[in-house]
C-alpha cells in the first residue's frame, strides 16, 4: 500500500508543480510552445465593403484628391486607378491587377520591374503586389504618360486568385 501511495503522490506532484510554481515566483505559467508555419498563407475570409475607380489629381499644394468616374480625360500627369475596401482584413495582402488596353502603349513603366510583365501583344500588363492595408484599403494607380492609348480598357483584381473587382473605364482625349 505504501508503494502505491507513493507513486499517486509523485504522479500528483509532478502534474500540479507546473501550475503552482508561476505562483510562487510571481510570474505569468508559461504555456507549451505552438508551431506556427509561417509558409501557409492565412486563410481569411475576404469581404470587399467597396470598390471604386477613377482619377487621382494632385493640387498644388499637395494635396491629392480622388474623383470616381469611368472616363478619364488623356491628360499626361494625372492618375487613374482604383481602391477596394476590405471589411475587417488583417495582416499583408497579396493582390495581383491585369490591365488590358485597347492596344499597346509607345511604352510600359512601373516602379517595381520584379513583379511585373507584360504579355506578347503589348496589350496587357499583369502587377503583384504584397501590402498592409491602410484603413482596410488596398489600392493602385497608373499615370498617363505620352503614347498611352485612347479607348476602353479595363482592369481585374485578384487577391488569392479570386477575381474581387472589374473596372472597365474609357480614356478619352483630353
């Protein structure tokens, strides 16, 4: 009998010193370690609250204003492009936009060359992009430059290869 005792007390021991040490020494019981494999996107629910397009102008004073419309005068300088609202999203976001035109541009700019391309034609340019979201918006805009083309196109957004908004919008001479 004493053996048996022995050995419940021991077991007893060994399962409540974990949870009455912290007490002792004032501080917080540390829990087992969880792995996390960070390679694994997230997968979070996305709920657009709103998607827009139109033109981004930039006031003297430095101020930029965005007007929503699908005609866009060709004035060289100005912005175009388009803003979505994701309800509650945490965390980074990778998006990837293609932008068709009507025909292909004199010429294809971008300020991160990495994650671009353009496909055979001319036609089309595909971007990526990994961002924080701010306010839960994600956005982009391109700037009308010398030789870009006067027609509809359009622009598709996808986050996690799910198409969340379509802007098809016309530019026009200025």
């Amino acid at each position: 009998m004493k053996i048996i005792n022995s050995q419940f007390l021991l077991v007893s021991v060994s399962l409540i010193l974990p949870i009455i040490t912290p007490v002792f020494h004032k501080s917080s019981m540390a829990l087992p370690a969880r792995r996390t494999n960070y390679d694994q996107p997230i997968n979070q629910q996305i709920v657009v609250n709103k998607s827009e397009f139109g033109v981004k102008i930039v006031n003297p004073e430095g101020k930029v204003n965005f007007f929503p419309t699908t005609t866009v005068p060709l004035k060289e300088g100005d912005a175009y492009g388009w803003r979505i609202t994701l309800d509650n999203y945490q965390g980074n976001v990778k998006w990837r936009e293609v932008l068709t035109l009507p025909q292909a541009p004199e010429t294809w700019t971008t300020e991160n060359h990495k994650n671009f391309s353009i496909s055979k034609d001319g036609k089309t340019a595909t971007s990526t992009r990994t961002v924080t979201p701010v306010n839960g918006i994600i956005e982009n805009f391109w700037t009308i430059a010398a030789g870009d083309p006067l027609g509809k196109h359009q622009i598709e957004v996808y986050i996690d290869e799910r198409l969340i908004g379509t802007f098809v919008f016309e530019i026009v001479p200025f």
